[in-house]
C-alpha cells in the first residue's frame, strides 16, 4: 500500500467539493459529500493521486 506523505495530505483538496481527503486503503476519499450525496473516491495508482473523477480516466 502507498502511503501519501502527510505534507502532502495537508494541502490536497478535492477537486469537486474542495474538502480535505482522508486516504483509506489504496484510495483517497473526500470528507464532504459530492453532487450524488456520497464522498468521493480517488485511486492512488503507483504512490500517484489520480485526482480526477472515474469516467475522466481512460486506459
């Protein structure tokens, strides 16, 4: 599992909702809910924040 520096916790913000993000597991999630009415989720990909919503990435 990559760990996020807490440097780095401290100033990523959620791009929707602009709240701070908690890192659970292999995802960073927002600790405000998004337009759905639940927090969002980001993937960490190779110690990497991916930063943007799942229909945004393409493989």
């Amino acid at each position: 599992m990559a760990n996020i520096s807490e440097k780095l916790m401290a100033v990523l913000r959620c791009p929707v909702t602009g709240s701070t993000l908690i890192q659970d597991g292999e995802e960073l999630v927002s600790t405000a809910n998004g337009p759905a009415g639940v927090p969002l989720r980001y993937t960490i990909d190779e110690g990497i924040a991916l930063l943007l919503r799942p229909e945004q990435i393409t493989s």
